[in-house]
C-alpha cells in the first residue's frame, strides 16, 4: 500500500479586476469583436480603391505626389465612413434605451466610452493600415526612387482618432438613429469648407489634415525630390488632431456620472491640454509660409537640416549632347531624349549649344492669393562650358501628360530654348532665323508667314548633313542677323 | 388593425382611424425628426449660398445638403416593431409609400426653395434629381441593410459623386449617367438613371420595407 501524492490545491483564480488592464482589456476586447465599424471596413476599403487607390496609379510612380494625392483623398473617406460608424457605436446605449441598466456595472461610464472609441479607432486604423500598405507596396513594386513619405501617412492615421471621436462624442451626446447620417455627412462638409477658406501660404486653415503643401497647386511632382519632404505642417497638422481628439474624449468625462471625481478632474485636465495643444497647433500653421522649395515650413518648428538638398546621381543618355535628369523621373528619360533629339544633332558642338543638359529643381514663389509661381532654380545656361538646365513639364502642377504630349511639350519649349541660344536670338528672331527654327523644330506648318513658312519647308527638306554643314558655316551670320531669306538654301 | 387602434366611443368620421394611423405611423418612423433635418439642410444651404464659392465648391455644396437628406429619410424606413407590425394589416406598404414619397419631396422642396433667388449651381432640376437618385440610394441600402445604416449609401455616394465632379477639371472625366450629380442638369440618361434607382428603392420599401435584421450594436 502506497501512500497517495500529496494533492495541490487550485490555484485560486485572480479575479479579472484585479489582474493588471485584465477587465479593461475584456472590455475592450468585447467592443472590438462587436464594433460597427467592422460594417463600414468594405465600404472604406472600396471607396480607398475608388478614390485612392485608382488616382494614385493614375499618377507616375513618384511617392511625392502619390502620398499627397493619398492624404488628401484618404482623409476624404475616411472621414465620414469612421464619424458615422463612431456615432453609431456612441449612440448604442442611448438608442437602446439602456443609460440606466449599465450605471450599476462596475466600470464608470467614460471607460466604457474610452473603450468603445478605441475599438472603433482601432478598427478604422487596421483598415487604413491595410489600405495604405496596398498603395505604397504597389509604389515599391512599380520601382519609385527614394523611400516612403510617412508623414502625409502619419496625419491620415492621426486624424482617425479624431474622426472617431468626433463621431462618438455627438452619438453620445445625442444618441438618435439621425446623429450618425448628420455628423456624417457634417464632418464631410466641414473638410470641404475647411479648404474653402484657405488663401495664401499664411492661412489658419492650413491646419486641415486635407492639406498636403500649397493649396492651391495640389500633389505637385516637384516638391520633395530634390530637397527633403518637410514635416513642419504635418506636425502641426497631427497635434491638432491629437489635441481634437483629446478635447473630444475629455468632454465625454467630464459631466456628472460619467465617473468618480478623480476620474472627472483627469478627464478636464485631458480637456485642457487637448485645447492647448491645438490651439497651438492653430496658431503655428497661421505662421507657415511657402519656401522656395514648394514646401509649407513653419520656423518654430522648421529643422534647418531639411533645407539640404537630397544628394543623387543623375541618370544620363548618350552623348552627342547628354541629357541627365533625376532619378526619381528616369522613366521620362527616353521620352525627353527623344523629344530634343532631332535638335541636339543638329546643335551639337556649334557656339552656343549646351555641352549637357541637367535637370532642375523647381523653385516656388507665393503670390497674390492662392497663386503660386514656379519656375526653374537657377539661370537656364550656367559655367563657362555651358549647360542647359531644363524644368520638365511633368514637374509642374496639372494633370500628367501622356508620353506623346511631353513630347511636344518639351521639344516645342525646351528644344526652342536651346535652338535660339545657337541661333544666336531670343523669341523675336528674324524671318531666317525662324525658318531655320521651324525647320529643325519641325513646326513649318505652324507658321503664319508664307515666305518664312517657303523658306523653311526648303530648309527642312536638305539632308540633315546638309544642313548642319550650312549651319557650320553661316551661324555666325545667322546668329548677326545677315541671313535674308533668299539666301537660306 | 384599426379597430385596436380607435379607443372604443371615440369612431368619428370615418378619416379619423385612417389619420390616426397614419400619425402612429409617421410618429414611430421619427418623421417629424426627419423634417427638421431636411429643414435644417435648407436654413444652412441658404445661408452657405450667401457666400462666394469657387466652381468646384459650388457645385459640391449642394450635393451634400441632398446627401444629408436623402440619408434621414432612409433612416426614418427603420421600424421599431418589425416582425409583429407586418403580421397587422395591409395598409402598412402604403404608409411605407406615402411616408417616403412626402419625406422626398418636402426635402427636393426645401432645397428648391433655399436656392431660390441664389446662384444654385445646377438649378431646381438638378437637385430634384440628386435628391430623388440619393434617397433611391438610401432606401434600397434600407431595404438590403436595414434601415438604421441607410445612410451608408448615399454617404458613399456622395463621396464617389464628388470625385466625378473633381475629374469633371482635372481629369480624365466620369461620365457615366450613373454617377448623376456629375452630369448637366438637362442629361436625359442621368435624370432617367436617378429616377430609375428611386424608383427601384421606392417599390422595394414599400413591399417590403426595412430589413429588420440590422446590425445589433
């Protein structure tokens, strides 16, 4: 006979209020398996797709334009698909009619709102998390030079938050089966409005998460490529909405029964630095101003080493003429070449004509209102062997060209350019000087003179030989204006 | 039905059940809520009228006040009672019909009415349009999601409608007459696309009404 093992006593359950975040964390995991916002994820998603997702690829693969196309849209859906779910969820115990059946539970009723919000927040931040690792995975893939832009991602994911709370705070407030529709539909209202009242790079209303950089141009290809992309309006913009968000769940603790007293004073202190910290924010993007580099900065909150440009190694084709631009536009390389490459053999080696031709960073100007100039930085012909600096068309604000329209564009602009330095005039050239213009830019059938348009159509009939041997010997004259259009062969 | 609707000594004249019922109605369905909200859309679209909007916040203004109401009309299709209040009688689809169809035209009305004498983008055609399309919208939403998240898809609408406006400048353009609100106000295929969702949604709501099962959050 053995004796039996001594049997240990279970060990005593801790009970879950006990356990440190153990009733919180039950709470929350509860809200977040029955969230309404799980109803508006598909809805979200699609309209990213829509709205987003489609214009972003629209776009060529540079994660300036796409990540400010992506925070200006993303906020768009964003926004009323998380207030109104929020408000929704806000609404529940007002809607159901049970406020007085859950004031005996043990938890007070702020952290049962805090609870819910959050796993309405949550929901939303998963979302959006998917569906800007879905755009920004594509921009990898399609080969975009240089890295992610985080901070236009940083103020979508922090307004989220906001819009949450937002959307809570009213259904709290007035739970009604109306309050989501309304705030909804409200708080897409108040963005639009928002960008309505934007004039001049000094504008309060900057502080709008719809905001990526000067209002008026929009997702603009030639900001932050050359120079850093700059965080000072992000900044601001996310401890605005922190600060929003703050305001807003602190206004929910704040009247009697919302929890004890110590719970109520934490909920107004939250309150007031919530105000504080947006009013500041406010207050700063009032300050912001547009800097050469077509960024808004902000010089209490501007980093000096931002101000450097981005260090890279042109991509070039070949001679007789090289022509070198970004990397990040590298996709445009055979397209511009293409384009000037009728004018470049021409040129090549004659007084005047550039020894290479680099890109050039924009450089941006405020003007009156919302009117933003933009031109290159720097003189378009620099050194003592002289090299063209060429803005492209795609660096400018408006919509993409197409392959063919660059094409024009840059050889009807940028081949002009550098064929009147050669010919030796500015854009008032004398009737020879511009059929030979017309001849080598091949726009003889624009011209509205019929003996310049005679002489030119000859003139571009020769062999390109030819005329370049022509060129050889009679630019000086041509450049000194002794050509008479008789005299061009 | 009406007999246990009608307090025995109070039969009157024979509209009286008929009123009284369709006040029970309305009242249940929050109504008179609805109307104030499309009464408020039109007090802030009038008021917003008075300032100086670009083209593109012109025509977006509008289209927001008609989402606004459009989606409180959806929501009144929820019903509090469900399954017993369908077991009751046979006048329940034209309340259904008639609650809807006045809902609708106050709010097309009274948007009509706020841009009268002030530059509306679109004119009185157009928002009679968007609004009958846009509360198509919310009520085959209620009749498929319930009626509590109509309002989910004229606000979805709405956002895909304002992005048709912006590719109207910076496109390429949508120009399907589905996505009506981004097409002139004499399109004939976006007025016919509009009215064939309001009445798709309007026979739908009224056979059947909301679905009952919504979301229980």
């Amino acid at each position: 006979m053995t004796a039996a093992p001594p049997v240990r006593p279970p060990a005593r359950p801790v009970p879950a209020a006990h356990r440190p975040l153990g009733g919180a964390g039950r709470l929350l995991r509860l809200e977040v398996r029955r969230n309404a916002m799980l109803w508006t994820l598909p809805l979200a998603a699609v309209l990213f797709w829509v709205l987003t997702f489609r214009q972003s690829m629209a776009y060529p693969p540079l994660w300036n334009v796409r990540a400010m196309t992506m925070q200006a849209t993303g906020v768009a859906v964003f926004a009323p698909t998380v207030v109104g779910a929020a408000a929704w969820v806000g609404s529940r115990e007002g809607r159901h009619g049970m406020a007085d059946l859950v004031v005996g539970t043990a938890r007070p009723r702020w952290i049962r709102q805090l609870a819910a919000w959050a796993a309405t927040t949550g929901w939303a931040i998963v979302a959006y998390l998917g569906c800007v690792g879905a755009l920004y995975g594509a921009t990898v893939w399609q080969g975009a030079w240089g890295g992610p832009l985080w901070w236009p991602a940083a103020v979508v994911a922090a307004s989220l938050p906001a819009f949450a709370a937002l959307g809570f705070a009213a259904g709290a407030l007035r739970p009604s089966r109306f309050t989501p529709p309304l705030i909804a539909v409200a708080a897409f209202l108040a963005l639009e409005l928002s960008a309505q009242f934007i004039h001049g790079d000094r504008s309060y209303w900057q502080i709008s998460p719809l905001v990526a950089g000067p209002w008026e141009i929009g997702p603009d290809a030639g900001v932050a490529i050359f120079h850093p992309y700059l965080p000072d309006l992000p900044i601001a913009q996310v401890a605005f909405l922190a600060g929003l968000t703050a305001v807003l769940l602190g206004l929910l603790g704040l009247p009697a029964g919302s929890g004890g007293r110590w719970l109520r004073r934490g909920a107004a202190a939250i309150t007031a630095a919530g105000l504080l910290a947006a009013g500041t924010a406010v207050a700063l993007a009032g300050t912001g101003r547009l800097d050469a580099h077509g960024m808004i900065t902000i010089s209490a909150l501007h980093d000096k080493a931002d101000d450097r440009p981005i260090r890279y190694t042109p991509v070039c084709s070949q001679p007789p003429i090289p022509v070198c631009l970004h990397p990040a536009y590298a996709s445009s390389l055979p397209v511009v070449t293409a384009a000037l490459e009728p004018v470049l053999d021409e040129v090549a080696g004659l007084p005047g004509a550039p020894i290479r031709i680099d890109q050039a960073a924009a450089t941006y100007e405020q003007e009156s209102g919302n009117g933003v100039g933009i031109r290159a930085e720097g003189p378009p012909m620099s050194g003592p062997s002289p090299v063209y600096r060429l803005l492209l068309p795609n660096q400018l604000p408006g919509p993409t060209l197409t392959s063919s329209e660059l094409v024009v564009a840059v050889r009807t602009n940028i081949g002009r350019d550098i064929l009147a330095d050669v010919v030796g005039v500015g854009r008032s050239a004398d009737p020879a000087q511009q059929a030979v213009m017309a001849a080598i830019l091949n726009t003889v059938d624009a011209e509205t003179d019929p003996q310049v348009a005679a002489a030119a159509a000859r003139f571009a009939a020769l062999p390109a030989a030819a005329r370049r041997a022509w060129l050889v010997e009679h630019l000086a004259a041509l450049r000194a204006g002794n050509i008479t259009l008789a005299r061009l062969p | 039905m009406l007999a246990a609707l009608v307090p025995a000594g109070s039969v009157g004249p024979r509209l009286r059940p008929g009123l009284r019922m369709a006040r029970l109605h309305l009242a249940s369905r929050r109504v008179s809520a609805a109307l104030a909200a499309v009464a408020a859309c039109a007090v802030a679209l009038r008021v917003a009228l008075h300032w100086h909007w670009d083209a593109y916040g012109a025509l977006q203004l509008p289209l927001i006040f008609e989402t606004a109401c459009a989606a409180a009309i959806a929501v009144t299709t929820a019903s509090p009672f469900g399954e017993p209040e369908r077991a009751t009688g046979r006048w329940l689809p034209i309340l259904r019909l008639g609650a809807v169809l006045a809902l609708a035209a106050a709010a097309a009305g009274a948007l009509a009415a706020a841009g009268t004498g002030a530059h509306l983008a679109g004119g009185t055609l157009e928002v009679l349009r968007n609004t009958a399309g846009l509360t198509g919208i919310g009520l085959l939403c209620a009749a498929m999601l319930g009626g509590a998240l109509a309002w989910t898809g004229p606000t979805v609408y709405l956002m895909i409608a304002v992005y048709a406006l912006y590719t109207q400048w910076h496109g390429p353009a949508l120009t399907t007459p589905w996505i009506w609100p981004a097409r002139p106000s004499d399109d004939t295929g976006a007025a016919l696309c509009a009215g064939l969702v309001f009445g798709a949604g309007t026979v739908l709501i009224t056979m059947r009404g909301a679905r009952d099962s919504v979301a229980r959050t």
